[in-house]
C-alpha cells in the first residue's frame, strides 16, 4: 500500500496532494488484473558463472493471450507485450493509468493517422513501431526503435546495445521481426563464456492466471540464446525510453 503522509514538516497543501497521489495508486493497484507479477523472479542465470547480467529494473505483469476474456491467439501478442511495458511504467514510473486495453490500443493508432478506421475492432497485429506510438500517445515517453539485421555478429551487438539499455533506462523492451515475427518482451540479457542469452517473457501463453513455477518450468518466462534466434530474420528492437519527469 502507498505511504502516507501525516506528520512531516510540510505545508497542508502538498501533505494532501502527497497522500492523493497514493490514495490514486492503491485504487489502481486494485483495479489491475488478477495476473502474475514478476514472473522472471527466482530465475537462476544462464551460466554458473556469467560474466555479465543486465535486469529490468523494477516489477511488472505478465500479459498474455486471453487477459481480460479476449481471445487474441494469433495475432495479439504485440499488444501484450505493451501491456506488460504499461504494467513496468505504472508501477516504476507512478502512472497511474492502467495498461490501455487491445480496442484503446487500436484506436489510439486510428486516431494517430497510422491505422484507417477499418484497424478499429480487427484482428490487426501490431509490432515495435506501433508500439513506440502507443507508449508515447497514453503514457508521454518517447522511444527509439534500433533495427538488427540477421546473423551471429549483428545479434551479438544487439546483447550489448541491451546491456546499455538496462543500465540507463532499466525498463523492460520488446522485440519483433520479420521471419521470426512473434512479438517477445525482454527483461534482462546475460553474457559469458557461452554467448550471450536474453531473459524472454513470451506473451503466446493461453489460459487462466498461473503462478510463477509453472511460467517459468514450461518455458514460457526463460533464458534463450541470441544464437537460437533466427539467423535469417531482421529483427527491431523497441528500447531506450526516453522518460519524462512526473510532477
């Protein structure tokens, strides 16, 4: 629950605008969905010994097909990774807005001028461009998007441009591509002796609320290698969150 504020040394005005500020996040709090939070927590690294670890920093929720009763196997996973990022922001960040649902989502980018009015209501997809419009339009925080072109060498400078990723800005990030198009939310990347391994929330994940053991023993929260990754596809990476201050 947020902390109140009573007797400190500040005037009356800023002890009520403190303690609604609270009282705002903890009625959020309890309108968020019944869904796992911090499901990578207790997750042992990739390698006994790594050379180096990059986390997000911070809890969120894990989003996936179905949230909220809306079937959206096969085409919503990019949504909820976004859902997870909002979830990121509004409990690291104090935004107090919700993670906007898949018909806000759709149409906010109608509304944007990217999507005709049809995308409203669809079965659209959407990926890392989409994303970053969607972030800034609901939540005021512009992003870059870095663009990974296939093979072993470029995904390696991807691990790397992760590590710096964690280090500033410490949110979660998304990546999608072309070949391999299914959306993944990235909360962490480790680099050692072995390579490299990126720590993947995947949104694919179909049925009610689970706990943490079984998200995370059915792979579906998980350390993969960068050299698992398909070799053959582009890949677009929605990092480096420029944060605006709040208040």
């Amino acid at each position: 629950m947020a902390e109140r504020f009573k007797n400190v040394d500040r005037g009356n005005g800023e002890i009520r605008e403190i303690n609604k500020i609270a009282a705002m996040a903890d009625a959020d709090r309890s309108s968020e969905p019944a869904l796992l939070e911090d499901a990578h927590a207790g997750l042992p690294p990739p390698e006994a010994a790594s050379a180096r670890c990059s986390l997000a920093a911070g809890g969120c929720l894990y989003f996936h097909y179905g949230c909220g009763g809306h079937d959206d196997r096969g085409w919503g996973c990019g949504y909820r990774t976004v859902q997870t990022v909002c979830s990121w922001l509004r409990r690291n960040r104090r935004c107090c807005r919700p993670p906007p649902s898949l018909p806000e989502m759709q149409q906010a980018l109608v509304a944007l001028g990217d999507k005709p009015r049809s995308f409203a209501g669809s079965r659209g997809w959407i990926g890392t461009f989409e994303a970053a419009l969607v972030l800034d339009h609901f939540y005021d925080v512009p992003c870059r998007i870095v663009h990974v072109r296939g093979g072993a060498s470029e995904l390696e400078e991807m691990a790397e441009e992760l590590h710096r990723h964690f280090a500033t800005h410490g949110s979660p990030a998304m990546m999608g591509g072309d070949r391999d198009n299914a959306s993944k939310g990235i909360l962490g990347v480790c680099t050692g002796a072995e390579g490299s391994f990126l720590l993947v929330m995947d949104p694919h994940y179909y049925g009610p609320p689970t706990d943490r053991a079984t998200v995370q023993r059915e792979g579906w929260v998980s350390w993969q290698r960068v050299s698992s990754l398909d070799q053959s596809s582009f890949y677009n990476l929605r990092n480096k969150m420029k944060l605006r201050a709040i208040g």
